[in-house]
C-alpha cells in the first residue's frame, strides 16, 4: 500500500489533485473537507489510500490520517463503494460519522447524495462499535489514551457506572488532562460522574 504521497501540487479541483513526485504526478481523488484544508500551491503531503480493479488502479487522497481511516471502514460496508464513502466524506468530518452511527442518526446519512434508508441503516449497523478510535472531536486517542480508556471503562462498568456516561466523561478527561495511569484516570472518572 502506498502510504502518503508528497510533493508538489500542480492541480487542485474539488474532487482531485495532481501532484508532482520527482517528475511523476499522481492523481489522488479527494473529498471537499480534504480540498478545503489543502493549499492552492506549493508543497503538499496527503495520506492516501489505492484500489485495485481489473481496469484500473485509483488512488484516493486525504489531509487527515482520521479521514483515511474512516474511509476504510466505510467502503468495508456492504454496498458502500469508494464514490459513496468520499461523497460521505465530502458532507461530513469523520467526527461527525462517528457521532452518526453512535447515535443511529439514520438522516445524517440520508442526507448525503446517493444514500438511501437502506443504506443509512446498513452504515450505522455494520460501523457501530467499530468507530471507538475516533474521538467526538475528531482527534485520535494516544495508544496509551486508548489503552487507558478501555481498562477504566471496563472496570467503570463493573463498578456499576452507565458504560455511555462514563465513556463521555473519560472522553472529556482526557481531552483536557495528563493523565498518567488508569487508575488515574478511574479516580477522576468516578469524581467527575
């Protein structure tokens, strides 16, 4: 898998760009959120993501590590190809899916061209659960953050805490503390809910 692609931007429309690798130019489909953080000229860095077909092979750009990986689950949804998850990607954040599918926001989805009810709900369904890198602002947890987070809440949980509540406020803890320790991070939990 081609991992990033850097160089030069010699064309930027809002569904690709070209850019120049020692002579080379790749052209990377994009999504609006990506067209609207990139600049016009200069040097440009986007991760990026290939598909294979028997009749070509087409590589997809993307300003945040975030949005590449939301696009990954998307097209891993049945009957959400690539055109589907950029344009879900072009009306949305990745914060914004996740919020979505956590909340079973069947409309949220809808509201996207070319998503039906069926669709929308086939999203939510096979994406629930499988989103929890994704914080509600939109940042990744640190792996050390995520380990922290999945130890608390399971003991949060044992302890008899609503799984919800204390996910939202570990969330917010984290976010805006250092935390050093899971049990840490349990004591300020258990103050805070």
């Amino acid at each position: 898998m081609i991992a990033h692609i850097e160089g030069i931007l010699e064309s930027k429309t809002p569904t690709h760009v070209v850019i120049d690798v020692n002579g080379v130019g790749y052209l990377l489909n994009i999504s609006l959120n990506t067209y609207d953080v990139i600049p016009s000229k200069g040097k440009l860095r986007l991760f990026s993501h290939l598909i294979v077909r028997e009749d070509a092979h087409i590589l997809f750009g993307f300003s945040e590590e975030e949005e590449r990986m939301m696009f990954k689950e998307l097209i891993n949804v049945s009957g959400v190809g690539a055109s589907t998850a950029l344009m879900v990607l072009s009306s949305m954040k990745p914060a914004e899916v996740a919020q979505a599918v956590d909340q079973s926001d069947v409309n949220a989805f809808k509201s996207v061209k070319g998503i039906g009810l069926k669709s929308a709900q086939r999203i939510i369904v096979d994406l629930k659960g499988k989103l929890d890198k994704i914080e509600s602002n939109g940042d990744f947890l640190s792996p050390q953050g995520n380990t922290y987070k999945n130890e608390a809440l399971s003991a949060l949980v044992v302890l008899g805490i609503d799984k919800k509540k204390a996910s939202n406020t570990i969330d917010e803890i984290l976010k805006n503390n250092d935390v050093s320790s899971v049990e840490e991070l349990i004591k300020m939990t258990l103050k805070a809910v």
